[in-house]
C-alpha cells in the first residue's frame, strides 16, 4: 500500500483548480503553522522580543478618532494583501511535489502567519497590555466581534487563494519556461465575490483593531 506524503498532500490541495479547495487547504496548512509558532515561540522566545522592531508599525501614529484609525490600519493592510497578489504573479516549480507550480504569494501569506504568530506568542503587539497565559491567547485569535487577527490573516488567505489564478509567468527556478497574458485570466462567479469579501473582511478587521486599540490607549 503506497503512502502519502502529507506535504504532497497539502501543496496539491493549495494548488488545486477548485477555489474552495484551495481555501480549505490552506486554512488547514495556515492553522498548523500558526498554532505551532505561537507555542514554540512563547517557550522559546524572550517577552516583547519583537515590539518595536517593525519599521512601519512601531513608528504609526494612532489616531484617537476611530474611523480616522480604522483607515490608517485599512490602508497598511492593504500593502500587505497587494504583496501577496503581486507576489502570485509568479509561480515556482517544485520539483519535489510532481513538478506543482506554486505562485510566490503563497509564501508572502505564510510569512505573514509566522509573523502574527510570533507576536502572538511573545506578546510582541504595540499597544501594551497585561500578556495573558497561553491557552487564553490561542482561544482569543478566534473571538472575532472583539480580536481582528484571525479575520486578518483570513482577509489575506482569501486573497492568495483567488489570485492564484492571476500567475502569469512560471519558472523552473532558473529561468520563465512559460508565461500567459492578462486577458487569459478570468475568474468564475464565486471568485468574484470571495475578491470583494477580501476587501470586506480587511475593513471590518481594521475597525475592530480601531476599537480595541482607541479603548485600550484612552487612559
């Protein structure tokens, strides 16, 4: 009886034509990631390692008005997902995994989980608060009327998974061995609505950061 190779397994998944395989995989894969690096990193790491150490983030000015807020997070979230779909214009051979073509953006969106869990795990946010124990910090990533980081990281899944069709040139590692042109993509239906709830959820995930932040810092 032939084995399968767990790896094997998932590349397949988060490469399939079907979108919401696609979607299912790699919430399976991310969820793995995420819940390993947040436990390794709160028994390996130091308190606070990374706090202040993102260019962008720690030098922020949060606005005390909450829409004003809300855009400020919005907007810088927005780079983030424009990374992933710019980075998926690019897919790379795996010579490992059947020669499965995986868009670069993958890796964007995993290095985002790995950084979220990592600040997760040392407790590393901006605004300072009392650090809760383990369990009580796995629980809350999935509260979402009050914590924005699992529809965050959701926002930019759904982003990697659309735009994986949007690849337009392949390489074997060393060089283009094919490429496709814009209006050779096309998105059915379903894709279409899951890019605008991409958008949706980056905004209400911003504005539920908003609130957070304004009624953590009013006094």
């Amino acid at each position: 009886m032939r084995k399968i190779n767990p790896l094997k397994k998932i590349i397949n998944g988060v490469v399939d034509d079907n979108i919401y395989k696609r979607i299912g995989w790699l919430y399976i894969f991310s969820f793995l990631i995420f819940i390993s690096v947040t436990i390794l990193s709160y028994f390996i790491l130091p308190y606070a390692l990374f706090r202040g150490v993102h260019p962008i983030v720690s030098r922020l000015e949060f606005s005390p008005t909450i829409w004003i807020l809300t855009l400020q997070i919005f907007g810088y979230n927005l780079i983030a997902t424009s990374l992933i779909i710019g980075a998926n214009l690019i897919a790379q051979k795996f010579r490992l995994l059947n020669n499965k073509f995986v868009p670069i953006g993958y890796f964007a969106f995993l290095s985002l989980i790995i950084i979220a869990a990592l600040y997760l795990g040392t407790w590393s946010f901006e605004v300072v608060t009392e650090a809760p124990p383990l369990y009580l910090r796995l629980v809350s990533t999935f509260d979402i009327f009050h914590r924005s980081g699992l529809l965050e990281l959701s926002a930019y899944l759904l982003a990697a998974a659309v735009s994986f069709k949007f690849t337009l040139w392949y390489s074997d590692g060393k060089r283009i061995i094919k490429s496709k042109r814009l209006k050779d993509i096309k998105l059915t239906a379903s894709e279409k609505v899951i890019f605008i709830l991409v958008f949706v959820l980056l905004f209400y995930s911003a504005f539920i950061e908003s609130y957070r932040i304004i009624q953590l810092t009013r006094f």
